[in-house]
C-alpha cells in the first residue's frame, strides 16, 4: 500500500507541487504545468504493446519503448531547448517516478 501510494503520489500529487513552485504568480500557468505532466503520463500507452500490459514486478524503464534509454536520451536533449524543456522534465520525472516504484519493490514495500 505504501508503494501504490508513494508510486501515484509522485505521479499525480508531486507534480501538483512542482507546478505550484514553478509557477508562483499565474495561477493559468502553475495548471497548464500541471496538466502538463498529467499528459506525460501518455507514455504509458507504450505498455499496451508489452505482454503482459501491467507487471508490478517489472522495471518500466528500459522494457517499454517510450521508457527505453534511447528515449530517455531524447528527453534529456530535449532539456536543453526551451520550448520542450518542460515537457522533458515532466517525461524524466515520470521515468524517475517508474524506478522509485520499482526500488519501492525491491526493498520489499
Ligand atoms: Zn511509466
């Protein structure tokens, strides 16, 4: 219970969080971030092409295409231009909060 909680609270509620200290002054702003990492949650629609679709047990990082290293190379070159730096912030957060759950797993939580 405590890694279903830790794994959907950096999926949903940290976001919240990052989105308020990025954006402090424009309430429009702080929600458009937040949307923001909710829709790059989408890159787990790559799960629909693996066999079985859910593992609890399996490391998403490096199994899905869009969590591969090669995307993650992607996204961290992504970082280094503006108009997709949030985005690939948002999109490594998401593979940061993938291997969080992961080593939740490992240590038996
Ligand atoms: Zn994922």
């Amino acid at each position: 219970m405590i890694r279903f909680l830790i794994h959907y609270g950096l999926h949903f509620v940290a976001p919240y969080f990052i989105a308020t200290l990025y954006a402090k002054h424009s309430i429009q702003e702080k929600y458009r971030v937040y949307v923001l990492f909710l829709a790059s949650m989408l890159v787990d629609l790559d799960h629909l092409v693996s066999d079985p679709v859910f593992d609890p047990h399996r490391l998403s990082v490096g199994h899905h295409f869009l969590h591969s290293y090669y995307a993650l190379t992607l996204y961290a070159f992504a970082l280094f231009y503006k108009r997709t730096r949030l985005l690939a912030f948002a999109l490594i957060f998401h593979m940061f909060s993938d291997i969080m759950d992961y080593l939740l797993y490992l240590i038996g939580l």
